[in-house]
C-alpha cells in the first residue's frame, strides 16, 4: 500500500441563498497506520444575516460572521497555503458540489486558483454503492454513516471542518475495507 495524503471539503452555506458561511479543510494520509489530521476553517461573510434555520443547525451565529469572517483574499491566499503539498489533486467530500462551490466563490471575486482537479471524491456516492451492494441503507447523513461503521462523529455536527474531518475518517475507513479485500482476494 502506497501512503496517499487527501484532503477533504465541506462548506456549511446560509439559507435560502446558498452563500458560504464557513470553509473547512481536513488533511490526511492514508496507508500509514493511524493517520494524523490536520484541519482548518474559515468564516465567509456571506453579506447577508444567518438564517435562525442555519444558525439552529450550524451553530454559527451573526456574531460568528462579524468577529471571525476574514477578507476573501486572505481566505484564499490561506485555503491556498494550506493546500500547496503534496496530495491527490481532487478533494474528498460528503456530496458533490462543494469544490465547485468553493471555485465559484473566489472566482466571483477575481481570485481564480486552482486549489483542486474537476472531480470530487464523494464519500456519499462510495456509501450509497457499497450499501445498495449488500441491501443495506441508500439514504443517510455522514453521521449515520458513521455511525453504521462504528465509528462515531468527532465534533460538532454541520461545522464545515468537524464536517470534513469525518468525511475523511469514513473514507480512510472504507479505504481500508477494501485493501483489505483486495488483499484477501489476491491470497486465495
């Protein structure tokens, strides 16, 4: 096994107009052992109030916004630093869209990089495949994922890097579940 570093995204966005509230990024490699995480987050002023929905759900408040949002540019140039390692190109992620979301973000303020590939790793296709496979459950949260495969949810629930890191936990899991497999199949 060939030790991988992947990184995984989430966004929590606002509601109803789907502006991002909070980045997070969780780091990792796969194929070590015990891997180490290493995550980050950021505040977005989404130059809106937070829905009583979001805040309800996130946790994230006005006052959130107002004392931890930072500049775009200096998110970006962050998200940037962060990212510049080596890993897989294409982030990991409960569900698609987010690194799309993500891009069109700091595009919409002329700050075009190119922080991931065109394609996402999506942990919640990997599940609803693997469960449909065995007749299992094809709808969940990650944390009922999680839960599924015994492992738990670390943090708080809709917080864009407890989000990511255990988006990233699940899919080392699964990774490890099928290098598993694989390595049986080749010893039979």
């Amino acid at each position: 096994m060939r030790p991988t570093t992947y990184c995984a995204l989430d966004l929590e966005f606002n509601q109803p107009s789907k502006r991002v509230i909070q980045i997070g990024l969780c780091m990792g490699t796969w194929g070590t052992g015990e891997p180490n995480y290493e995550r980050a987050v950021w505040y977005v002023d989404p130059g809106e109030p937070i829905s009583e929905f979001i805040t309800k759900l996130t946790g994230i408040t006005d006052e959130d916004i107002r004392t931890k949002a930072k500049p775009l540019e200096q998110i970006a140039s962050e998200v940037l630093k962060f990212l510049d390692r080596p890993r897989f190109v294409n982030p990991v992620v409960w569900g698609e869209g987010d690194a799309r979301a993500l891009r069109a973000l700091f595009e919409s303020a002329g700050l075009a990089q190119p922080h991931f590939g065109h394609r996402s790793i999506d942990v919640k296709t990997i599940f609803v495949f693997l469960n449909a496979a065995e007749s299992g459950p094809t709808r969940g949260s990650l944390g009922s994922a999680l839960k599924l495969y015994k492992l738990g949810f670390e943090g708080d629930s809709h917080r864009a890097d407890a989000d990511a890191l255990n988006t990233l936990r699940l899919f080392f899991h699964l990774l490890d579940k099928q290098h598993h497999l694989a390595s049986n199949a080749k010893a039979a």
